[in-house]
C-alpha cells in the first residue's frame, strides 16, 4: 500500500499517485484500489487523502464565493452575468435593490447597464441550474473604477494564500486595493498609477511561479526592490 | 514503372527514411501556444504538423444541443487546403467527417464529462502539413491540448500506427509507406486504464500479424506517452528552475 509520489510533486493526468487504502481527494480519482491524477498540478497528501492542486482549470461555481462578473444582458426581471465560467450566471433585481420594482417603470439598464462590472457572491448553484448571484451584502456591489485582470481561476488560492498572506501582504506593500474573485477576475484599485502596475507585476508573477516554493518572500523582495526604484 | 520504384524496405533491412521497422519518427511536441484557447498543443512528428485547440467547458450554443448529465464533446480534424501535394478543398471531406467522429470517440473514455453538464468542450484538430499519420499524431496532441485547458482526465491517450510494407511489420507509416504498403493500422491506446480506444485497419494482416502489430502499436504508444508527459510538464519545470537559478 505504498505513496508514490511526494508532496508538491508535479503530476499529469493518468500518474499513479497511491495503491491500496488511501483516498482520492480533489483532481484525482481511484479505480480499482489505485489512485491516479486527473489534471496537471501539484501532489498533496493530508492523511490518507491524495489530491492535486491543479495548476489551470475553469471556474465552477460554489455556493458563498465571491466572483467579479460582466453584465451581458437583461431580462424581464434581472440580469445575465458572464462570470468566466462555463455557466453564467443570473443576478435577480431583488438581490440587487430592496425597492419594489416594476419594470414598466424603471429601465434595468438604469440600474445596471451592459458591461457594467459588478462584485458578486454566488447564493445558489447546483447542477441542474445556472448559478444565482447577490449583491445585497457590504463589499459588493458595481464596481466603479480600478483595473480587472484575469487569473487562471485554479490559482487565487495560492494569489489568497494562507489566511490571506500573500494578498495582504501585496496590498500593503503597494498601497492598493485588491480583490480576487474565486473566478479568476482580480480587481486592483489604486491612487498611485505605478503602485497599481507594480501590484499588478505581482499577481502576475505569483500565477507565473504558483507552483515554485518560498513565494511570499520573493515577490516581498521583488515589491521592495521596484519601490525603491521610484 | 514497377522497376524504377523504390524499394520499401532496403537491403540492410532500413525503411526509405532510414529507419529501423520498430522506430518512431522524430517527435517534437509543445503545449500552451494559443493565448486565445483555453488549451492548445503542436506537434511535429517527421514531417507531419499539427496544431490543436481546446475550448471549454463552455455555455452551449444552441441551448438545447446540451445535456443534463454531462457535457457534450465535440471533435473536428480538418486539414488545411496547403497541407497536402495537391490543394485540398476546405470544405470538410468524407474522410475528415469520419475523423473527427472516431477521434472524439477515442477521448470518450478518459473525459470526466459527467462533471460538467449543460455544457460543452471542443476540439480542433488543424493539420497543417501532412505526411501520414496524421489522426495519430492529432489525438496525441489533442490529449496534451485537453489536459492543458485543465479537464479532468482519466489519462492522456497516446496514439500511433502500425502497418506492413513488403512483409514487414513497421511502426509510424509515413505518407509513402500508407500509400504504398499493403497494411495500415492505427491505435489509440490509454495506458492507465489499458484500453485501447481507437483501432482502424486497412489492408489485410494474417492474425498472427495482427497480434504482434498491436503488441507493437502499444509500445510504441507508451514511448509517445513518455513524450507527452514530458512536454505538459516542460513550461513548469523550466519555470521553477528559473526561479532556483536566481537564488
């Protein structure tokens, strides 16, 4: 019953991870008592669960995250929302206003109009039905200026990291507010136009060097470095 | 005519291009290379190229094409007007129709398609030189394009061929050897579940032959399947052993 590969390894699909009594977690499946990958990424072993951390992938949804999406159309009462997923997504006008509507009265496109971006979290999901989305909480919302850039949605945990360490530590060093969507769509707001570069250098480098150790001090060295450079 | 025609197999037991009966031709292989697909892979194999896109999983256009319990996949092999001697009409021929159907249902077995219904994943498969063997080639890149836009795989499917020229059985026809040999198999073989997922003949193999040529296929699948791992983890590997070389 032996482990096959180490943690942090790098699998692709169809690599045999375990034999015998372990279980398959994320990414990887088990077929007659052997484990295998079923995307490239990194090998992580907790206890007897093997899984892996995919290096790309779509984004699903899951119900409570926070997603950044494109209006894309209207309907009789709501919106249609493109939130970089294979499913998009609906915002309804009651999750968005607490006012009684009547769409004889008020264009929705008043309210939110196309293209619009908007900050949303996902508040059902299943898999029979396309994704409903709410911005009736503090935080969300349309978003009103900033840049939106776009992530491999399989790597805003590791842009996250651990308890929000890498974030937070970007975000203080640059001064910038910055907000990643679980859908890979990461807003970066900012006064000062080269800290909002420099804050967008870094996000880039971490989805560059996901898969590399000892992250966080380098891109703190390297947010550093061009500071001192101004 | 039938004289001054070169012989398949030489004195030495070489093939035309200078090849033992069981060698691969020269295999080059890149993954990630279209910016706008969401997976895409090139491969060279001798003079044969291809490029292949993956797109997807994606919404379904027109709605009702989709299916409640998994996505649809979708193939199309298509080689360009450029890729043959003669120009070849760009409208989808016979044969490219068949391609694509068999193609798909090569991947049928490794897409895990039940994780995403409603919803659909395409596959371009663009030959864009040709020397025969091209649907090997195009599924063994369309595997690499597949696991590059992150769907999640059983395996990847690595194919090749098999034939006989002049009583020999050789591995990797090229476009001469196809043409004129009197056997052309192709195989495509997914080695973790050991299934075979595409198997075409055409010609005539005794069963002895046909027994010691899928024997030959499959291990010449596995020495594909070697190069494709390879390949999908070369961008991540050379990455962080750019990021050690600066410590």
């Amino acid at each position: 019953m032996p482990l096959l590969v180490e943690r942090r390894q790098l699998v692709s699909p169809g690599d045999l991870l375990a034999e015998g009594e372990y279980l398959a977690g994320d990414n990887a499946y088990k077929d007659d008592g052997r484990i295998y990958a079923q995307r490239l990424g990194l090998a992580d072993v907790r206890g007897k669960r093997v899984s892996v951390v995919a290096l790309k992938g779509p984004y699903i949804p899951r119900v409570g995250d926070l997603v950044i999406g494109r209006i894309v159309d209207t309907t009789l009462g709501g919106w249609i929302v493109d939130i970089n997923s294979p499913y998009t997504a609906n915002l309804s006008v009651s999750d968005v206003t607490g006012k009684p509507f009547s769409p004889e009265m008020v264009s929705l496109t008043k309210i939110l109009a196309l293209g619009d971006i908007v900050i949303a979290k996902i508040s059902a999901f299943d898999r029979t039905r396309d994704p409903a989305l709410t911005i009736k909480e503090r935080g969300l919302g349309k978003v009103e200026g900033g840049v939106v850039i776009d992530l491999t949605p399989t790597k805003v945990p590791r842009l996250i990291g651990k308890k929000g360490s890498m974030i937070n530590m970007i975000k203080q060093l640059t001064g910038c507010e910055i907000i990643a969507g679980q859908n890979g769509k990461v807003l970066i707001k900012g006064r000062n136009l080269k800290m909002v570069e420099l804050a967008i250098h870094s996000v880039r480098m971490v989805e560059e060097q996901a898969h590399t150790s000892g992250l966080t001090d380098r891109i703190r060295k390297f947010i550093e470095e061009e500071k001192e450079k101004f | 005519m039938e004289e001054s025609r070169q012989k398949l197999i030489g004195e030495n037991g070489l093939r035309i291009d200078g090849r033992k009966p069981d060698e691969l031709r020269p295999i080059r292989m890149e993954v990630g290379l279209l910016a706008n697909a969401d997976g895409s892979a090139y491969i060279e194999q001798g003079k044969s190229k291809i490029i292949v896109a993956v797109y997807g999983p994606r919404e379904v256009h027109p709605k009702h094409l989709g299916l409640s319990d998994r996505a649809i996949v979708r193939c199309r092999y298509h080689m360009a007007p450029f890729s043959t001697q003669e120009r070849k009409s760009p409208a989808p021929s016979r044969r490219e129709i068949e391609l694509s159907k068999i193609i798909r249902e090569a991947f049928e077995p490794v897409i895990f398609s039940e994780y995403y219904p409603r919803s659909m994943i395409d596959i371009f498969i663009e030959v864009l030189q040709s020397d025969g063997g091209t649907r090997c080639a195009g599924i063994t890149a369309a595997s690499l394009a597949l696991a590059d836009a992150g769907i999640p795989l059983r395996d990847l499917v690595a194919s090749c061929a098999v034939g006989k020229v002049e009583g020999c059985l050789i591995v990797d026809l090229n476009d001469e050897e196809d043409k004129e040999g009197e056997a052309d198999m192709p195989v495509a073989y997914i080695p973790a579940l050991d299934t075979v997922s595409l198997l075409q003949m055409d010609g005539q193999l005794t069963e002895e032959e046909f027994v010691e040529a899928l024997k030959m296929a499959k291990e010449a699948c596995m020495r594909i399947y070697q190069m494709q791992k390879q390949a999908l983890k070369q961008k991540y590997v050379e990455a962080k052993e750019a990021v050690e070389e600066q410590e």
